[in-house]
C-alpha cells in the first residue's frame, strides 16, 4: 500500500484519465476509443505470437522429418568410392560428436511397373548400421528384408501408392548406361528386377514419393561400385553437425568431402529464415497501426482536457508533469492492450492442434497439402523469446505514440485554454 500511497500525481491522474468519465456522452466516447485501441493492439499482438508459432512448428517440425531420412553428415571420397570404409567409420568415431556410421551407395533410377514409371532415389544400406543413422530404418521392420543377393527393396509409403505395389510385388530399376566407374552414357539402359519387401513413412513427402532402399550389396551390384559412395554419421548434436564436420575433415585420412545436413537443404532453411522475418515485419505493421490509433485517442482526450490541464498548470504543474500525465495513459492502454494479447497468442499458439482440425471440419476445408508443404497439418511451436519480442515491440510502438499528443498538451497555455470554459 505504501507503493500506491508514494506514487506520482501523474501516475494517479493518468491512470483516471484512462477510465470513461461521468460528465459528458464526449467523454465516454474518448474511453470507447481507447478500448477499441486495446482490442486492436491485442489482436496485432495475439496475430504476431501465433504466425511466429506456426512458424517455428513448421520449420521443427519439416527439420525433424528430413533428418529421419537425411544423415547429419555424409562423407564422401573425392575418388568416388570409399575403399575402406570400416576404417573410415572408426576414424569418425573417435571424434566425441559422432554417435554412429554407416555405409550407404546412392542411385537415381527409373522404378517401372505395368506402364507406370517413377524416378527415384535409390538408397543401399547395411539394415543393422542404417537403424544407427536413421529413425525410418528404426522403425521399420522391412528393412530386416534387405539381405545381400535377396534384391528386395524398400518404397516410401507415397512412392509404392504411386506404382500401386504392395509386400511381394515385382518392380524393375532402369539405370543410366554406364555407371560411376566410367563409360559411356550411350546405350539401353541397365534394368533390375527387385521384389517390394514393404514400405516405410517419413511423414516428408519429399521422401515418401521419391526415395527406396535396398542392400547395400545389391545397390554395389547393379552399380558395378567395388565400394560403397560413402559413409552417413550420426552426431549428438545435431546443430554443432558445421563444427564435428570441420574437425573430420583435418582429423580423418584420405581425401575426403564432408557434407553436413544444412549444407544439403541450405536453401529451404534460408527460406523458412527469411519468411519467418518477413512475418515479424507485416504483422509488426499491423500492431503500429493499433498503437498508432493511440494518437487520434490522446488528441481527443487533450482537447476534453483542456480545462483540467489549465487548473493543474495554475496550481504549479510543470509542463513536463503534463505531458507525462498522457504518456502514462497512452502507455497504459498499450500496456493493456499488449497483455490482453499475449495472453490470446500464447492460449492460441499452445492450441493449434485443436482449433484448426476444428476449423477444418467446420467448413469442409484443408489449409496445407502435403505435396506442395511436405507436411499436412500445421504445427506450432512457441518459444518465450518471439512472445518478449512481441509484447516489447508493442509496448515500445505504444510508447512512441503517445509522445506528439503529449508534448502538444503540455504547450498549452493555461489563459487560452480557460478562455472558451
């Protein structure tokens, strides 16, 4: 109570001035305006916190379904083929940051079946060391199938709807001429029978409908590869995947090329980057816009408050008490507005898997296709930093906008405002 008691006569009459007044309809109306300012700032807010959300979801969400597939580093020999691999692997392994290695060959084909043709990447592996590198190989059991000599292989869900294969069917795997052994590009190309073993989800489009794995034998095979392309690591981290990579490359042997997981989609994260900040700016418009309203607001109440500004200017008020006076109002509409929203953006943005499946069955509509977005629901992922930020660039727009009514107000002269009263 003591804090309440020693609080500036500013503080007290600013935060009155915020409430509707009982002399005139004017005065209630001033007070409305000011309610519709905290509305609006609160939906800028609660629209900034929620995009942000969305955002962060999106891009967790895509980056945790690509590296189910895609190795956090990948090494590769500048001769084409990693002769020995195994030793590769142990070299890699000492480094603390590698959990585990595996060795893989890659091959772009044709798969056919019936007339109906699909290009595909094509993946060979050791289905024991893949589960090590790979949560789709950790989760399927067909994997278990993929066994040297046996020719089997294993489609993404999307890719074997696509061929209308099932466990059990025949496909053939048409590969260029020629291979990575040399020779020429001219000629039939190369075909394979392999038997579908079943499929796995990645839950990435991308590579559901696109990638297939097989032994890693049988991959060497076809290729007429004497060794596998290169190995796929593990790491415990997997955003310090730049750094272990940079001490592989002086700590391991040979004349290697090392790929890390940022390096392969460098493009989409830069684009998801410059979205996400792009969002930040728009919608910050939006809440310069609500806060901004403040200033037909504060004119409006300056004016009504001419009077009252002339009687404290009488009875000693500086004009810089004036003109705080205002700043507190406009500031605490801001600030009220900034809470209000959020508390909106936070209840929304922790709710998304609820209110938009609603949404979508209510009017019959669906807000992402999987084939454009690689996901089909929209996730969310709220992080108190964007919400500081928020509600920091609100209450600081708020701020700036209560200072030219502000100053104007505490210009008045105390004989002309009194002269029309």
């Amino acid at each position: 109570m003591s804090i309440i008691k020693d609080m500036p006569y500013e503080w007290w009459v600013g935060l009155r001035y915020t409430r509707a007044g009982k002399r005139s309809g004017r005065n209630r109306f001033i007070s409305f305006i000011s309610w519709i300012s905290v509305a609006g700032i609160a939906l800028g807010v609660a629209a900034l916190i929620v995009v942000l959300s969305v955002m962060n979801g999106f891009q967790k969400e895509v980056t945790d379904r690509m590296l189910s597939v895609v190795a956090h580093i990948e090494v590769f020999d500048a001769r084409g083929v990693l002769p020995d691999w195994r030793r590769s692997a142990s070299e890699a392994l000492r480094n603390p940051g590698v959990r585990a290695a595996a060795p893989f060959v890659d091959m772009q084909g044709m798969l056919v079946v019936e007339g109906t043709m699909k290009p595909a990447l094509v993946r060979g592996v050791l289905p024991a060391e893949e589960a090590k590198v790979s949560k789709v190989a950790q989760h399927s059991t067909a994997f278990a199938a993929l066994q040297p000599g046996s020719f089997n292989i294993v489609l993404g869900n999307e890719l074997a709807e696509a061929l209308g294969v099932k466990a059990g069917d025949r496909l053939t795997m048409l590969l260029a001429p020629g291979g990575a052994q040399g020779g020429q590009l001219a000629g039939a190309p190369r075909s394979r029978t392999f038997t579908v073993a079943g499929t796995f989800k990645a839950g990435h489009f991308q590579f559901d409908s696109s990638l297939a794995f097989v032994s890693l034998e049988d991959a060497m095979a076809v290729q007429g590869l004497p060794a596998p392309s290169g190995l796929r690591l593990h790491l415990a981290d997997l955003y310090a995947a730049p750094q272990v990579a940079a001490e592989l490359q002086h700590s391991m042997s040979g004349e290697l090329i090392m790929r890390d997981w940022s390096q392969v989609n460098a493009i989409w994260f830069a684009a998801v980057g410059s979205q996400k900040r792009m969002m930040f700016i728009i919608i910050t418009m939006i809440v310069a816009v609500a806060a901004f309203n403040l200033v037909s607001t504060l004119v409006m109440a300056v004016r009504d408050k001419q009077a009252d500004i002339a009687i404290l200017r009488t009875l000693g008020a500086s004009p810089r008490s004036i003109m705080k006076i205002f700043v507190v109002q406009g500031t605490l509409v801001g600030v009220l507005g900034t809470l209000l929203g959020v508390g909106l953006g936070v209840l929304v943005a922790l709710n998304v898997d609820v209110i938009v499946p609603f949404i979508e069955r209510v009017f019959g509509l669906h807000f992402l296709s999987k084939d454009i977005y690689f996901i089909s629901e929209i996730p969310s992922q709220l992080r108190w930093a964007d919400v500081g930020w928020s509600g920091g660039v609100s209450i600081l727009l708020a701020f700036v906008a209560t200072l030219y009514p502000s100053w104007s107000a505490s210009r008045l002269h105390p004989a002309d405002a009194l002269r029309y009263e």
